[in-house]
C-alpha cells in the first residue's frame, strides 16, 4: 500500500524528541514494518533522518517556519495548508491512504481526499483550538474552528486518542460514535528486556539494568516539561521522600518551559544534588534512561483538562516499571491499581510519595507489578496493534463501489 502521511503542524519536529514527535515515528515505522511505501508531508522535519525512516519520501512543506506565529495566526498557518494542497493535488491518487496527525488550520489534505475518493484517516491527539486558547494564543478562533470542521468532517475515518478528547469535538456535530478510540501504544523492540537486568536500546546496543540497591531509590519522570504535567505535584512528594530518607534520588528526563523552574526550587530546597534533569533526550536513548530508575511516575495537577493519552506510561510499563500516577481520564484505563502500579488523585502529592515509599519498602513486589505491567502493555498496546487497528475500523468504513479503484483498494488497506 503507498502512504501519504500528512504533518502540518510546525511546532512538532518529525524526528525530534517532544512526545508527539515520538508519537509520529511510531506511527511511520508501524507501516514501514507492515511494508508500506510512505511518503511524509511535514511542515517541519526536525534534524537528521534516522537509518529506521531512510526508505521514506521525506517532503518539507517549507524550511524553517516560526511555529508560534503559525499556531497564533491564520494569515500565517493557512500557507502551509495551501502547500500540502499543491504538493499533493497532483499526485493524491497516486495513493491508497492519506494519514493526517490533525493540526490547527490543516484541512486541505482531508478535503482533497475526499474529492479524489482517496481513504483518509485524520489522527486527533488533542481539542486543539481549545489548547490554543488556553495555553497559547489564538488570533482568530472562529476561522480555527471552521477549519477544524471541515477536516473531520472530509475525514473517512476519525482516530481519537481518548474517549475525552472525541467528546470535545462534539460541538463540531459529531458524537463519540463518530470516533474509533485508539489510546497510544510503545515499540516493544525498544524496551527488550533480557534476563530481567538488562534494556536493550533498539538500536543494536544495550544498557545494563542494575539491580536494585538498599542504599537507593530512583523516582523518575519522563516527558516534556510542562505546567500541565505536575511536575510541582512531583517535587511536592519528592521533598517529602527525601525529609524522611536521604536514598531517594530523582530523575527527571525531558526539557521544557518549567525546567528552570524546577532547577530553581530544587537549589532552594537544598535538594539538587539529588536530582538530576538531563534535557531533551533522543528517543532511541529513552530505554537507557528508563533503565536507572526504580519507579516510574505520572503526577497531574488538579483542575486540568484530562483529555490525554500518556506516552510516558506506556513506555515505563515497557521497560518494566511499576507506575504512580493520577487517577485521572485515561490513566486509569492504562494503570491497573494495585497490579502493575498505583493511583492516586490528581494534586495528591502526600499519597503519591507514600505509593513510592511502599513499593521501595517492598522490591518483589515492585518487581511484580513491573512484570505484569511490561507483559499487558505489550500484549494489548503495541503501535502495529494501534494501525491494525485503525486499518481495520478503515477497511469497515468503505464500501467498494464508493473507493477510487475498487475493492482491490479496499484490500490493500486492510492487507498492507
């Protein structure tokens, strides 16, 4: 089958390291491993292509764009809209699928799809317009909102990454049965455990898993640094931890706007030489990192929207972690309580560090819950199980004698 995937959002580098550049990868590699042809279609490419991706068509939609004044503006955006349109006009049926990671003010890759009788399935990570309003700025929301309803409605399939964030587009005339839910997966190749000690990197090397030591704790966090992620929730319990025993040592790994933030309250604390915040990290170097930690935690502040599908839980229960986390949207779907980890409320930083004491005090058992987290994660959630999926919930949406082609489309899609 010949893919054409569609990222027209220049605030996320395709091959960098935030979450949804991770996310991105994931989903090329998935059909690159079912033996697909793709070509990507990006605003922004983020460095280097890596060996994994070099049978991919790499197409930039322009050199370097100021990704805050196109999230912000119209004017701006709609440009690289009008060049996924020019770039694809000619050659869109040259494909059997369009794949679109939904951005704000991109429409034009769902519309031209639907006009050619192309299938296209727009992936939706988020209320997008929503989170402008409220974290960044948006100069014209009203314009935002139409387009972010033409796209979903020209879509064949809608792929929604929770329940929460389908119930947020319900203003543009769609109900969650108009969405297939389809949580985030992990690259089990990435997190192959050998011997129990051992995380192998995926890229043909491995890092030792040390055991466990009675002198230390590591508490670790993965992901991008930002307010709505907890991190003040996280050195709540952190300092708490550390007043009661002097072996807890946290691990922060990922960047972001609070990091100097949180650089300034460990120093204030008297705690930095107990923590370390490594910066962005590449995603093949994830595994090592998760290697040098004893537990790993997912804190979410009160009062937030939460509509997301957490990476970083996944891949902590890939490398056979035990995971704290919030209770809160679909965390609880993804933590099984008291099996492969804890749940506590949202802003609970004193039951959060008492749920990390527990597990330091009893080591099988945080063994335990490490294991059945690792062997239901990649049972259940792999990223081919995630496109299988979504190719399947496809294959079932198109009728035949709709279909560019004919059912022979109709069988590529579903076969690879």
């Amino acid at each position: 089958m010949r893919v054409a995937y569609v990222c027209a959002d220049a605030g996320i580098p395709v091959f960098g390291t935030k979450g949804a550049s991770v996310h991105v990868q994931a989903i090329l590699r998935a059909f690159v491993r079912r033996g697909d042809r793709v070509d990507l279609y990006a605003a922004r490419i983020g460095g280097d292509v890596p060996a994994g991706f070099r049978t991919i068509g790499i197409h930039p939609l322009q050199s370097r764009p100021n990704a805050r004044r196109l999230e912000a503006n119209a004017a701006d955006a709609h440009l690289i809209d009008e060049l996924v349109a020019a770039t694809l006009a000619e050659q869109i049926r040259s494909y059997d699928l369009v794949y679109e990671r939904h951005s704000l003010w991109s429409s034009s890759a769902m519309r031209l799809a639907r006009v050619r009788d192309v299938p296209a399935i727009l992936e939706i990570n988020a209320p997008l317009v929503e989170e402008q309003l409220t974290h960044r700025r948006l100069l014209d929301p009203d314009r935002a909102r139409a387009i972010v309803g033409k796209a979903l409605e020209a879509a064949k399939l809608r792929v929604a990454v929770s329940e929460e964030v389908a119930r947020r587009h319900a203003d543009f005339g769609f109900s969650l049965d108009d969405f297939l839910i389809c949580p985030n997966g992990v690259d089990p190749e990435r997190f192959a455990i050998r011997s129990g000690l051992e995380v192998s990197t995926g890229e043909g090397g491995a890092s030792d898993r040390r055991p466990p030591r009675a002198d230390s704790f590591t508490v670790g966090f993965l992901g991008t640094l930002k307010p709505w992620h907890g991190l003040d929730v996280l050195l709540d319990a952190f300092a708490r931890l550390a007043g009661i025993d002097p072996g807890y040592r946290l691990l922060i790994v990922g960047d972001g706007p609070m990091r100097e933030a949180l650089e300034t309250r460990l120093d204030r604390e008297g705690l930095r030489d107990r923590a370390e915040l490594t910066g962005a990290v590449d995603p093949a170097e994830v595994p090592r990192w998760l290697a040098r930690m004893d537990v790993g935690t997912a804190p979410y502040a009160r009062n937030e929207g939460h509509y997301f599908s957490p990476l970083k839980i996944v891949e902590y229960q890939a490398a056979g972690l035990p995971v704290v986390a919030s209770g809160a949207g679909q965390v609880r779907d993804l933590v099984r309580d008291g099996i492969d980890g804890w749940l506590v409320a949202p802003g609970d930083a004193r039951t959060l560090a008492d749920r990390v004491a527990r597990l330091r005090a009893d080591p099988d058992g945080a063994r335990t819950m490490g294991s059945r987290g690792r062997e239901h994660v990649l049972a259940t959630r792999t990223w081919d199980a995630v496109l299988a999926r979504i190719l399947d919930a496809l294959r079932e949406t198109i009728r035949p004698e709709t279909v560019n082609r004919g059912p022979s489309r109709r069988a590529e899609i579903g076969n690879g």
